[in-house]
C-alpha cells in the first residue's frame, strides 16, 4: 500500500508528526521497533518546566496532542516562577508514565488515516534526490509523497555503564544500526550524542521524614486551552526534595576513572545543561551539595525517580552512591542508571520547514536533529508534519518567527546555528520572551493552527469570543475613572495604597505594582473569567515592556522580510568576509534576518548583503 507520509519512530515527534498529517486527511504511516513503546518517557517523568512548559502550550494552541494528554494523565501540576515575572512562569507536570503511554496509544489508534506498523527502517528510496518510500530491515518497501524521520536515541544506539558498552535502545530493545551509514552516504553529517538516566529506587524503601516534600499548586491547572479541569483525577502526588553531600561527593571522585564518561568509553557528546551527577561534581567542584528530587513514576508500580542523579557509574557504585543520600541509606535500587549515545544529523543541514537540504520531502524532527527533551521533540515533530502536508498540498509552509513562539526560537537555533551537544530549550535563549508567554500561546498561534485546519470552527470561535471579552475589559478599564472622594481613598487606604490626588482611570491605576485587577471590584463588575483577567492585567502592568519588546520585533521582522535566493553566488559579493562566506554557503539562510544570527557573520557582512541585494532588485 502506498502512503502520503511515513513516520519513522514513535516517540513524542513521531506522534505529533503522525496525528497532524493525519488530521489533515493524509493517509500515514508510522514505522516503530515495538508497538509498545510509543510515547515512552523513558527518562524524566514529567512534562513542561521553563520554556519547555510554555512549548507545550504552543503545541495545544497550534492542534497538537501533547498537551491534552498530559492533562489527562498528570500525577501533580505545578506553576513555577510565580513569584517572578510572567515572562518565566512555566508549568510542569509530573505524568504517569503508563497512563501517559496508554492514553496516546488510544489516540494514534483511534485517529483516521493512520496506520501502525513495527518494523525498522533500513534504508530510504530516493529518486532524483527526493524521497519516495522506506525499505524496512526485512528487505520490504514501502512507498510515499515523503518522511518524516523521528529516531530518537535507536539510530546506532548504545548504552554505557562503567565499561560496558551494549547496542540497543533505552530498554535494550534492538537499535536501527543501517539508518545513519544510509544517510552518512547520502551527504549528511553525521554527530555522536550521549544523554542519561538516573537509577530508580523502590518507594516502600524510602524513609520519606528525612526528605523536604515537593507539592504541586493547590488549584486546578491544565496545559490543553480547550480543557476546563484536569482529565485525570487529580491527584496531587507530591515529590521529594534531597541533596547530595560530602560523602556523595567523595564516593564520586574515588570512582571517577570508572565512570563512562570519565574511563574514556564515551564517544557522544554530552548534555551542556542536564549533566551527569559525576560531571557536576568535577564541573562545580565549589559547591558542597546538589539538590535531587524523588519522583513518582506511576500509580501503576512503585518505583520513584530520582531527578538529578543521572550516572553512568558501574552498578555496585550506583549502590554506595545512592545509599550516602538522606532517606535512601536502605534504599533499593529497581532499575540502574545508564548512559546512551546515539547518532544525530547536522542539523543546519535542515531547512525551517524541518524538511532537509540534501532530500526533498524528507523531513525530520526530535533528537535526531541534536535536541533533547520530550517537549522540544514534540514541538518540532508537530511542524514537520505540518509543513510536510502542506507541501503535499501545495501550500506555502508554516515558519514560526522567534517573536511568535518558543517552537520558532528553537527550530532556528537548530537551522542556523546548529548543535554541538544536546540541545535544551531555556528561557534566556529567547530575545523576545516577554512576548512569548505561558498565558497567551493561543493568543500567538491559534490562529496559525486553525488556518492550517488542525483547530476546528467550534474551537476557534471559541477563541475569538476569548479575544473580544480581552478587549472589552481592557477598554472598560480604560473607559472607567475614579476620582479623590473621600469614600475612594478610604477604600484605597484598605488596599495598603496612596490615595488619590487627582481622577485616574482604572487602566492606569491598575499599574500601581501593589494594586492587583481583584482590587478594583471595589469600584466596578469584573464578571470574566480567570484567564480573561490575567491576561488583561499583564497586558496593563507590563505595558512598556511589551511595547519595547514589539519594536524590537519589528526590527528583526524587517530583516525577516528580505529572501535570500537559495542560489546565490556568495562567492561573487566583494567585501563580505571570508569566514561570514563560508557559513553563508553552508547554511542558505532564507532571509537577511536568518542570516544575521549566523555566527561568524557580521552587522557589516548583513549591510553588504543587503545593498547587494536591493542592487539586483530582490
């Protein structure tokens, strides 16, 4: 049978990848080494935290599926950042890994135009450099408009514990060992990345009185816009905060040479900012303690997870290790911790649309192009399947702008900047991150997603009633004053407030930092919902900055405007520099704004690009 789009891999891209392609009426097939891994959380638990938190939301705004089932399987919700700035503030679910895998599997298995195969991919048919089907590992082949390539950590994947080394995935299944020398042939660059995963320890063995309990937030949070309560009953699990210590520390350092990492057995290149126990230890050597969180995995068994502790020690050290640690000095380790290197492709040899330069319409998405984490892999495996169907479409692709969304600041870091070490989404890589807010990600993308035909008229409509009751606070705000009477200021002396020396609309009143939108009931009907309020409210409070932040946008927007031919000669523009030449040929960026975060290129090289480019009227 023939298909409008193979996905490779079942994992948190491919799902995403399959369930858009799908909903938008193509028939797909996915390709996974075993049924019953799909959406596996194979490492951390949860989902959602800084940033990554906020990508989740922009799935759900854009159609996407992540944020739906996390809410219905979430174990405890959590805002972070509250008392900060609303441009950090971010959710994190701890999920129940079986209710998780078991609730997307349902979902895949209940979505029209998809199919499940398990099998895995040997090799790719290409025809005149564009691809055309797979050929499985048992020699079938299976033909399509394109793929969508979501590997995870299978392509050549090992694990490492001490000095063992040992083909497989994160389970020990088999791992796609053709895949990767296939597409090392085809012209890719191909990178060796390592992540981890730290031991998990039996619940009925932990002494939990000598450990800080971890709530999550006393009210009802969701990821999904479109749910009004949690699906699953909530809860509210908590989790347990401990800390490494001096004994930790010295175990550590007298079997430092043991390690993976550190006896030389590592080939991959490790996370920068998730390292390994024994990393932070020789890394941050000043510091006297780290702090680790024990998690629960699942109603459905009793093993805890323990944040923070990723190693790759030999088993009887991950004993003495575990065993120095406050309420776990009897504890019973289920499950080792271990190492895994992977193979991944150069990632600036994609385009934004995530399709790849070397390949037209094959497409890939998640760890293969270098990141890490469920949520940016989600993120990016939503797009490629989007920008896949409307290319099969015939339709213009959806390149998210880095002032629009999280999603957009992470794929063009990988397109233009590409990776060294697995990639992690934080705020601070995001220039415009007051705009890009957990409160309004379908304020940014809903609409991008009902264009595209993943959000329906009901859902939609819906949003726009959202948008207009925003506007009609806001201008009520603005419309309603209060003057200096003396029963105002009274009222105004309650609220710890100065009083009033001339009228002031509710609009700038509202500014006051110790006034809150709760606050002015006193003086008017605030009957919207909760949503409509914070919105409203961070919108009046941190005005100045968000209009500073917009005219910053809109200066890289101008850039943005501007298309770089993909055939342009670099070679033949004097006085750009040698070094800038060089990126600019190996990346292709499609604007003068692209081309300007390359690294190596100049303000001076985008001013010459520019001239040239309004010289040949482009």
């Amino acid at each position: 049978m023939n298909y409008d789009v193979i996905v490779v891999g079942g994992g948190h891209a491919g799902i995403e990848a399959c369930l858009s392609c799908a909903r938008l009426n193509h028939k797909i097939l996915l390709v996974t080494g075993n049924i019953e891994n799909i959406a596996d959380m194979p490492c951390n638990p949860s989902i959602g935290g800084p940033a990554k938190g906020i990508v989740v939301r922009e799935i759900d705004a854009l159609g996407g599926e992540m944020a739906k089932n996390t809410d219905k399987s979430s174990l405890q919700m959590k805002m972070l950042n509250t008392k900060k700035g609303p441009a950090v503030r971010a959710l994190r679910a701890q999920a129940d890994k079986v209710l998780y895998k078991e609730e997307m599997l349902k979902t895949l298995q209940n979505q029209d135009n998809l199919d499940i195969k398990e099998g895995l991919v040997k090799e790719l048919i290409i025809e005149d450099k564009k691809v055309t089907g797979v050929i499985l590992e048992t020699e079938e082949q299976i033909k399509s408009k394109a793929v969508i390539l979501t590997t995870g950590t299978y392509l050549k994947g090992a694990i490492l514990v001490g000095s063992t080394k040992k083909e497989g995935g994160p389970h020990g299944e088999k791992a796609s060992n053709y895949l990767s020398p296939f597409l090392e042939k085809l012209g890719f660059n191909i990178i060796r990345l390592k992540t981890g995963t730290p031991p998990r320890i039996e619940k009925s063995s932990v002494d939990f009185s000598k450990m800080t309990i971890e709530n999550g937030s006393d009210e009802d949070l969701t990821f999904s816009y479109d749910n009004t309560t949690a699906l699953a009953s909530t809860h509210k699990i908590p989790c347990h905060l401990i800390y490494t210590n001096e004994k930790t520390h010295n175990i550590i350092k007298g079997h430092l040479n043991e390690s993976s990492m550190y006896g030389g057995y590592v080939e991959g290149v490790g996370p920068r900012y998730c390292p390994s126990i024994e990393d932070k230890v020789v890394r941050f050597s000043d510091k006297e303690r780290h702090q680790l969180f024990l998690e629960p995995e699942s109603l459905s068994y009793d093993d805890m997870y323990l944040q923070g502790f990723s190693t790759s020690m030999p088993y009887y050290v991950q004993e003495e290790m575990v065993h120095s640690l406050s309420g776990l000095e009897n504890a019973k380790i289920t499950k080792y911790a271990y190492a895994i290197e992977y193979d991944a492709i150069d990632s600036k040899q994609i385009k934004p649309t995530l399709e790849t330069k070397l390949i037209e319409n094959l497409y890939t998405a998640g760890q293969i192009n270098g990141t890490s984490g469920y949520e940016e892999a989600a993120g990016q495996g939503l797009l490629a399947g989007i920008n896949a169907s409307l290319k099969l479409e015939g339709k213009e692709p959806l390149i998210l702008k880095r002032n629009e969304s999280y999603i957009g600041v992470l794929i063009d870091d990988l397109v233009t900047k590409g990776v060294k070490d697995p990639y992690r989404l934080l705020t601070s890589r995001a220039e415009y991150r007051l705009l890009l807010r957990d409160d309004n990600a379908d304020l940014r993308l809903r609409e991008y997603g009902h264009n595209v035909g993943l959000i329906s008229d009901e859902i939609y409509n819906k949003f726009l009633l959202k948008k207009e009751k925003i506007e009609e606070l806001t201008n009520l705000l603005k419309e309603t004053k209060i003057t200096p009477k003396k029963e105002i200021n009274e009222k105004l002396k309650k609220m710890n407030t100065s009083p009033l020396k001339d009228g002031v609309t509710l609009y700038e009143f509202l500014k006051r930092p110790e006034i809150t939108l709760n606050n002015l009931e006193e003086f008017i009907n605030l009957d919207y919902d909760d949503d409509i309020k914070k919105e409203v409210e961070i919108n009046i409070k941190y005005e100045g900055y968000i209009k500073k932040s917009m005219e910053e946008a809109e200066k890289m927007l101008a850039l943005e405007d501007k298309n770089l031919p993909l055939d342009i000669n670099y070679d033949a523009i004097p006085n750009i520099a040698s070094e800038a030449k060089e990126k600019l040929k190996e990346i292709r960026p499609l604007t003068l704004g692209q081309a300007s975060r390359i690294s190596g290129v100049n303000p001076a090289d985008i001013s010459i690009l520019s001239v040239y480019l309004k010289k040949k009227g482009e």
